[in-house]
C-alpha cells in the first residue's frame, strides 16, 4: 500500500499509516455490520 514514502517527517508518515488502518477498519465495519458483506471483500467495498 505504501510504496514511497513522501512525508516530510516522521510525525507525517506516523499520520499516514494511521490513516490507511483507520480507513481499512471502517470499511471492514461498514462491510460487515451495515451490508451484511464478508469483511475481506474489500475491492468491492460499499459500491
């Protein structure tokens, strides 16, 4: 997922991978508790 790393510090990079773990797990929640989906589908997540 993070193939270069283009923030100016390590508070930056600290941002986003905090980021991508928040996004990950809203979307395996709103799969799960709220479409009634499997959770590891997430290519077709919410469309």
């Amino acid at each position: 997922m993070i193939k270069r790393n283009y923030a100016k510090s390590f508070e930056g990079f600290k941002t986003r991978i905090f980021s991508k773990i928040t996004s990950l797990t809203l979307i395996q929640y709103i799969n799960k508790f709220i479409l009634n989906r499997e959770i590891h589908n997430l290519k077709a997540s919410i469309i």
